[in-house]
C-alpha cells in the first residue's frame, strides 16, 4: 500500500482474489485432509505460497493490473487457506481434551509471535533493499549533482523511511532541492522500492521452502485398513 501509493480501499480491491481463496482452501482442506494427510495439505500449501511469491516479483509494478497478478494472489490465498485449516487441527488432536485449552493459548502465543517475527524479518528485508537500493542508484546517476548526492547520503545514514512517491518529492523540495533534482531522485526512489518489495517477497518464498523442512513429523497419509 505504502510502496505503490495505494490508499487502503485500492489495496483491498487488489488483494480481493487472495481472500476469496484462502477462505475457499480454509473450507476445502479439513475435506481432503483425511485422504491425503496433513502433511501433504501443508505441504502443498507451502509450495502454493512460494509459487505465488516468486511468480509476484514478476508482476509486480505500478499498476498492478495483469491477470498474473491475481492468479499468484489466488495461489498465495490458496496456499495460506491450506495451512491455517490444518495446523489448528493438527495441534488439537494431539492433546487430551483435558489439555486443549492449555495447547489453544500455546498456538495463539506462537502464531502472534511467528507474525511480529515475520513481520520484522521481512520488513527488515524491504528496509534494507530499499535503502541499498536507493544508495546506489543515487551513485550511478549521472543526472544527479555531486553535491545533492551527498546531502542525501547524509540524510540515509541512519535509515530511510518507506513513503509514497508524492510524499517523497515533497520532503525533497522542502529541503531545498531544485524540482528537476527532486524529480529525478524520486524516481529513483520508486524504482529503489519496487526492487526492494521483489526482494522482500523472494524471502518469502525461501522462508516457504525453508519451512517444508518443519513438516516432516506431522501427520502423514492415514494407513488404509487391511
């Protein structure tokens, strides 16, 4: 939303396919998980995540509009529908029903611990992008003086902030730069963030894969009866 310049209606309107998705895998993997195992579903859901990840660095852009957009959404969805209907499960009838209260609030604590991880990790990931990114984009273009590239060199070395492009230009001109300079380093601030929001999904897709290695003890494939 931020990257792109999206207000929050926009953002909804893009990411309508993934909810309706994940909401259709949430209700259709309790329904194939006796055959097929939980192990394979969230296997399978895992690989769906990291498709879609790595399909969506190849869409993503200002517009946002391709079909390939919303059909990597879609498989985002579906892969994260998978594994939100199995887990609960999984965790739930492991423990005596005497001890699923206990075993909801340790899946409750380690599911919001696992998003704020997630959450900084990948952001952390964006911020660094971003700020390399732009860095170096600043160093190689000609169209930029000498003397703006290290004003904005000292103004980066402790972090930069994600803002819209509109945001960005205005914080140039406010602090002195000519508008033909502004311009061209907000541009380089909007490419600087689409490369970095590519690399940030690309950890998402590896944390994907990385994860299948932590499936390997649930639950597989029931025996069939002899």
């Amino acid at each position: 939303q931020v990257v792109l310049g999206f207000d929050a209606f926009e953002t909804g309107k893009r990411l309508f396919p993934m909810s309706i998705s994940m909401l259709a895998a949430a209700l259709i993997g309790p329904k194939v998980a006796p055959r097929l195992g939980p192990r394979t579903v969230v296997q399978v859901g895992l690989g769906a995540m990291a498709i879609a990840s790595l399909v969506l660095v190849g869409t993503i852009d200002v517009e946002l509009n391709g079909t390939a957009f919303a059909v990597s959404l879609v498989f985002f969805g579906i892969g994260a529908g998978l594994l939100m209907s199995q887990l609960g499960n999984v965790i739930m009838s492991s423990v005596p029903p005497e001890e699923t209260n206990e075993a909801g609030g340790l899946q409750g604590t380690a599911q919001n611990l696992g998003a704020s991880l997630g959450t900084a990790l990948i952001g952390s990931v964006l911020l660094l992008g971003l700020l390399n990114g732009f860095n170096a984009r600043i160093e190689e273009n000609p169209a930029v003086p000498q003397n703006v590239k290290e004003q904005i060199s000292a103004a980066t070395e402790t972090g930069i902030p994600i803002v819209t492009t509109d945001q960005a230009y205005k914080n140039l001109r406010d602090a002195g730069l000519r508008p033909a300079d502004a311009g061209t380093v907000t541009d380089d601030y909007a490419d600087a963030q689409l490369d970095a929001l590519k690399t940030s999904m690309l950890a998402v897709a590896l944390l994907a894969v990385l994860s299948l290695w932590f499936t390997r003890r649930l639950p597989g494939r029931p025996k069939e009866a002899v």
